[in-house]
C-alpha cells in the first residue's frame, strides 16, 4: 500500500519543537507591522514601522519546519519509537512559552 | 458597528460551539461507562466521534482564522493602551492564549490520525491526551478572550 504524503507525528514533533526554539530565540521567517500593512523576512526589527508582530511568522518557521518532517518521516517510524508518548510534545511547547512569558505573567 | 466589532462576535460564536464540542468529546472519553443510567451525564457523554472530531477541526480552523484577521486591530487599538496601563499581565495571558492556539492548531492532524481508527476501541494514551490538550487551549483561550475583552474591547 502506498503511504500516505503527509505524516501527522512527524508534524506534531517537529512543529512542537520548531515552534519553541523559534520563539526561544525569536527566529519568525518573517515580521508583519500592522499600521501600514508592511511584510518583512527575517527577524531584524525596523523602527519607525509602528508595532510589530512575530505570531505569523513563528507560525511560517515551525510549520515550515513541520511539514518538511511531515513529508520525509515515515508515519510508522514514529509511532514504533514514541506510541502513546506523542502528546508529549506539545505539552512541552506549552511549558516552554509559559515558562518564556514568565516575566509578563509573573511579574 | 465596524467589520472588526463583526468578526469579534464571530469569533466569540465559534469559540462557544468549539468549547461545547471539544467539552464533549473530552467528557465522553473520560467516562466510558457502558452502563446506562439516561441521567444527564450519560446522555452528555455519548458522541458520534467521528462526527466530532470533524466539527472540532472544522471550528478550531475557522476560530484560528478569525483570531489571526483580528490580531492586527488588538495590536494596534488594545495591546498599545494595555501597555500604557502597564497591564504586562494582560499582555502575557495574550500571548500565552496566541501561542498555546498556535501549538494547537499544530496538534489537528494527529488528532484527526487518532480518532482515524475504530472509535469504539478502548482510548489510546495519545487519542485521550491530545484530546484533553486541545480542550485545555480551547479553555483557557476562551476564558482569556473574555477577561481581556472586558478590560478592554475592541470597538
């Protein structure tokens, strides 16, 4: 039988870890600033654009990411190795942006 | 009213059908007694989950979407006042509610791959764990939009 294109543990893995490293270390593929509807890739910061938005551009990194894993890796390959411990994974994603907001949440 | 003030409200629609259904489904997963009582609590927890999992899918989609249209206007007309409020804690439970819908949105295909089985099979750690994460995010992500919007609202 013919496997199927797209492999969700993969994508779930990868986008779970994708998606903290890249807002770890603010790596957006690109940046959106909403006053006058401008696009940037990259993560470099322009000033006197108004406020900036990383979301969308965290969202493009790890899912860019995701769907690489997502195409290449096997569905079997990860359920063999990591079967019933997949939800890991987000999970830990969440503990890591709680744990990257702890200075607004906390403070 | 402005299209925003519109979508807003959509938003809030959807979130409330989302929260019913992922409440639902995680309800009837948790109690899989087959004894039939016809009390409340029995009825609730009997779901076609097939049907469920697509109308979840369906509603988170159309809930990212509709958050994602609105973001800009909450960056310019609420996160700038909350700022100058110095309400950081309103700003992080935002973001916290931005990444955690991220993340969740990420968890769909294999919660679609969970439930692709026989649905009437024991639940697999993973078909209840993700199951209940996404109800956690759809939760929290509900209670904050409403905190945040009675601070202060978009329109």
């Amino acid at each position: 039988m013919k496997r199927p294109w797209f492999a969700s543990g993969p994508f779930l893995i990868v986008f779970s870890c994708a998606y903290s490293v890249a807002f770890a270390m603010n790596w957006p593929l690109f940046i959106y600033y909403p006053l006058h509807g401008n696009f940037f890739w990259g993560a470099r910061m322009r000033t006197g654009l108004g406020p900036a938005m990383v979301w969308y551009g965290l969202m493009a990194s790890a899912a860019l990411a995701a769907l690489v894993a997502a195409v290449l890796i096997p569905e079997s390959v990860v359920q063999r190795v990591l079967k019933g411990y997949l939800w890991v994974f987000p999970l830990g994603a969440m503990l890591v942006c709680l744990y990257l907001l702890r200075h607004l949440l906390f403070a | 009213m402005t299209t925003i003030t519109w979508l807003l409200i959509l938003h809030a629609l959807v979130g409330v059908a989302l929260l019913g259904a992922i409440t639902h489904q995680a309800v009837s997963l948790l109690r899989r007694r087959v004894v039939h009582t016809g009390s409340f609590l029995d009825r609730y927890r009997s779901v076609n989950h097939r049907t469920f999992t697509a109308a979840v899918i369906a509603l988170y989609v159309t809930q990212v979407i509709l958050g994602a249209v609105i973001y800009p206007a909450y960056r310019l007309n609420v996160r700038i006042p909350f700022e100058e409020m110095a309400l950081g804690w309103a700003i992080g439970i935002f973001e916290l509610k931005e990444h955690f819908a991220g993340i969740g949105l990420s968890v769909l295909p294999f919660y679609a791959y969970t439930w692709s089985g026989d649905p009437a099979a024991a639940p697999s750690r993973d078909r209840l764990a993700i199951c209940l994460i996404l109800a956690v995010i759809v939760w929290l992500d509900f209670l904050v939009g409403h905190i945040l919007n009675n601070i202060r609202g978009l329109a």
